[in-house]
C-alpha cells in the first residue's frame, strides 16, 4: 500500500462484497485538557454535525466510523479521555493496542497548549509506539485574537510539534476546518500512502504541517524533546 492514493468513503466499497473486503481497525485516542474540544471533532468526523450545548466527557467516549480504500475496509476506532485528573487512570484502557494519539490543545487558551507537555508524558508511560499528531482546536476564535498573540501561539505550536516529531494541525469543529484531512493525514501516516492534503504554512490560516524529519531542525527538535517528556 506504499504511495497510493486514496480517498474516503470512496465508492470502491460498492464493487467489493463483506467477504472480499479486508478490515484493519485503527485505533486513535484524543487526549487533552477538558474544554478544547475533543469530543466534538470526534462526533463531527463521524456524524458530520456540530452540537453547541457541549456535554463534558466523563471517563471514556468511544465512537467508530469505517472509510474505505479500495477492497480495504478501515474502521476508526476513536477513544475521547475526559480531561479531569480524575479520568487520568482512563489511559492505560484508552491508549492499549492504540496506533494514533491525538493531543488536542486549544488555539485561544494558552495554558492547554503548557498542558500537552504533561499529556504527552502521561501517554507514553502506557505507550510509545502509537503516531503522535498535535491539533489546536477552534480555529475560528484563534483569527481573532490580535496578530502578535497568534504568532506566538504558532511558534509554540511548532516547537512542541517539532519535539514530538508530529505532524500540527489547526482546526475547528463548528466551521468543519480540518477534521476531515486530520484523519486523512493520520491513515497516510500509517500506511504511508499519498494524500492530495496540501500543507499550509501560513500564519492567520489553519495550519497543517507534517512533520518531515529530513527537513526538520536537528537541533531544535533536541533541545525541545526534554520539554515534552
């Protein structure tokens, strides 16, 4: 499955019967701070709708939604930890057999993004395999913030992303900003496939930028991985 493209929901599912589609079940956790929004991009992927009365996730939400490439069947398996100290002793359920970690912070409070450190530390105590993605959510506030505040937070962002060696995503739920090319990104990651997602760069735009080790800052990312655990 090496540099293939691919699509979701592609119509490829109708030309395969339940018997000659294989299934691989991808199991991606979101971890981060209560209140930056994990449990509505997790129900906008698989819904497609944005609920405004948020109701706190206490302990574990789990939802699934299966995409198909071709006469492969993949089934998102999506855990949502509670971000109260409380559920921390959700993870070792939460993150066994997992091959993605999703650390969310949000984009307008600065002290979630302080907070993935400590996230990030705690998930690899109960494992050190699974891919790495950091996602700043609600984007939509994010713009409105003043310039030199957004800069700030932009190179925060990368600096934490460089020490995790994970791709960065800015996106926001409610304006359907980058929740679908997250899981996009996160499949092309692990199959290593190819994906018409464009990077994006640019400062006031929602980011997306995956890491590349051959272009990343050696030093930077040294002198930043004690930083994150």
């Amino acid at each position: 499955m090496q540099d293939n493209d691919w699509s979701e929901e592609s119509n490829d599912k109708h030309l395969y019967s339940k018997e000659q589609r294989n299934n691989i079940v991808v199991k991606t956790a979101l971890i981060g701070d209560p209140f930056v929004g994990k449990t509505s991009l997790m129900v906008k992927y698989v819904e497609g709708k944005f609920d405004e009365d948020y109701i706190q996730t206490l302990g574990v939400n789990f939802m699934e939604k299966n995409i198909y490439v071709k006469n492969l069947e993949i089934t998102f398996s999506i855990w949502d930890v509670g971000g109260q100290k409380d559920f921390v002793t959700m993870l070792p359920l939460a993150l066994s057999d997992t091959v993605a970690i999703v650390f969310m912070f949000d984009l307008t409070r600065k002290i979630t993004l302080q907070n993935v450190k400590e996230w990030y530390r705690q998930a690899r105590t109960y494992n050190r395999s699974a891919l790495p993605f950091l996602v700043g959510t609600k984007f939509d506030g994010f713009v409105t913030l003043p310039k030199e505040e957004q800069i700030t937070i932009v190179e925060q962002s990368r600096k934490f992303a460089r020490a995790m060696k994970a791709p960065l995503i800015f996106s926001s739920a409610s304006h359907s900003i980058n929740v679908q090319k997250l899981f996009k990104v996160i499949l092309a990651k692990l199959f290593d496939l190819r994906v018409s997602v464009e990077e994006n760069h640019n400062i006031g735009e929602p980011l997306l930028e995956l890491y590349n080790p051959l272009t990343s800052n050696g030093t930077t990312v040294a002198s930043s991985s004690s930083s994150t655990g």
